[in-house]
C-alpha cells in the first residue's frame, strides 16, 4: 500500500534534506538572544551607575550614618541597608563596580595590547623569533597569578595602578597564546596566500587581512578575562592588598562583612551577589561572542 506523505511529513523531510535546524533550535536560539540581552543591560546598567555615580541622589558611600548602623536592606534612605560604620551600601556596591570594571577593563586592554602584537607575530613569521616568545609566554603562565599579584602589590605598593599593571602582566601571555592560535589558523588561508601572491608584503598582510579575522575571537576571549580579572581584584581586596581604603571594593566589601556574617549578613552577600551576577553576565556574553565569530572555525 502507497503512502501519501502529509503536509507535516513533508516539511520534515524538506528541512532534513536541506539541511534546516528543526524548530526547537531556533527557539533555543531566541532564549539564547534573551540571556544575552539581560547580561548585555546588567553590564551597561553597572558602567552608566558608576559613570554617573556623581548625578545620582545617593548619600556619599564614606560617610557615616551613625543614626543607621548595620541596618538591613529595605530602609527608607538606605534602600540596601549599611555596613557596620553607617555606610551606605547601595553606594558602596556602585563605586565598588567602578574599581571593578576599572581593573578589569584596563587591566586586560593592556594585556590584549601587548599580547596580541606578540601573537601575530609569533603566528605569522614563526621561525626563530617564534620560539623566542613561546618561551617567554611559557615561563609567564608557570608563574602562579595570585602570587605574582601579591608579590607585586607588596613590591609596588597596593593601589588601582598596581592591579592593572600586575594583571595586564599576568594576561598578556594568555592572550598572546590565543592570538597565535588564531593566527596560524588564517595564515595559509586562500585569501592570505593570494594577497602574498599578488606582492603584499608582510606587514601589510598583518594589517588588512589576518588582524581584521583575528579581533573576534581576540574579543570574546578578552571578554572571559575581564571576569577573571574582577575575581583577581576581589581575591586581593579581600586579603587587604588591593585598592586602599577608603575606596570601596566588592573584595574589600566582602571581607569587611565577614566578621558580622551572623548579625548583618546583607554585608557580604551584596557585594558577592553583585559581583556573581556580574561574572555571569560576562559569561554568557562571551558565549555570544564565540558564536558570532565561530572560534572553532578558526582553529582554536
């Protein structure tokens, strides 16, 4: 007996043979989009309250409300409460964010500056000079991070400047090795070899066609640095070596609130909570990252 196939079948198997994701896909696709567009707002919300800390009706985050110590969140001129001095917490996360995304930014912009020039070339000429800094980047990531952090928080003294300077230090080999990886993907590529062969000097080959392929996947892991960056700074604030009071920082936040954890919890939960939050957001915006600019594509 024939078969007829019904208009369901044959929708099935038209977007089989061509190759068609099934329709659960893109819904999985839109709850994607969804996820990134709540970590994109959680990210921009955090950089507009720390740009515009200044224009907000905040009270000032190192003044002291004698009148409220340790209160919960929910007051009425403390919306999240204060710490055990009167301070206010909703300010002291804002500016906390700042110092965050400050470090975090600044410390891996600097990294990818100078790791990145070092992966291209490393990827593109090879030879001699490759080795060169493939030995350098292999004896930095030997060094453990945490420890050179303080070594050089120690040495430099703790401060802003320090922790940018000690973590684009630490990142830089991390991002050079990515930018190679990259760049040994793209260099025997068509494009590149008929541009050599229409007598494009190396330099020129860097510019307009290897760096343009290689910023995606650059950015999208740059962006997973600066999380870890954040978590850097929180780790060296909470053991006193980061960012000297009185500016507040969640690492300082939280290791201020440990000691009264019992009484006034809303101390260190604020902080760890925004600062996961934060971490989370910039996860999953990587994650878009990596799929705008396909990184297993391009041999990573």
């Amino acid at each position: 007996m024939t078969m007829t196939p019904t208009a369901g079948d044959r929708t099935d198997l038209t977007a089989a043979g061509a190759g068609v994701a099934p329709p659960a896909e893109p819904r999985a696709r839109r709850k994607v989009r969804w996820v990134t567009m709540l970590s994109a707002a959680w990210i921009a919300l955090l950089v507009l309250g720390a740009v515009l800390f200044p224009l907000l009706p905040l009270p000032d985050p190192d003044r002291s409300d004698y009148a409220a110590i340790a209160v919960p969140p929910g007051h009425v001129d403390h919306w999240l409460g204060t710490d055990t001095i009167g301070r206010d917490m909703l300010s002291r996360l804002l500016i906390g964010g700042r110092v965050s995304l400050t470090v975090g930014i600044g410390g891996i912009a600097l990294a990818v500056l100078v790791g990145a020039v070092l992966g291209l070339i490393s990827g593109y000429f090879g030879g001699w000079l490759s080795r060169i800094i493939n030995g350098v980047m292999d004896i930095l990531l030997a060094f453990p991070s945490l420890v050179a952090l303080i070594a050089l928080s120690v040495f430099m003294g703790p401060g802003l400047k320090t922790i940018i300077i000690g973590i684009g230090f630490i990142a830089a080999p991390q991002v050079a090795r990515v930018t190679r990886a990259a760049t040994l993907g793209f260099a025997e590529r068509e494009f590149v070899i008929a541009s050599r062969g229409m007598g494009s000097g190396s330099w020129r080959i860097l510019r307009r066609e290897i760096v343009p392929n290689v910023v995606g996947p650059v950015i999208a892991f740059a962006t997973v640095l600066v999380a870890v960056a954040i978590v850097a700074e929180g780790s060296l604030s909470f053991l006193g070596l980061g960012v000297p009071p009185p500016t507040s920082s969640w690492g300082t936040m939280m290791g201020d609130g440990r000691s009264d954890f019992d009484s006034a919890p809303h101390i260190a939960l604020l902080p760890a909570g925004a600062m996961f939050v934060t971490l989370l957001a910039l996860y999953f915006l990587a994650e878009e990252l990596n799929r705008k600019f396909d990184i297993k594509e391009a041999a990573l």
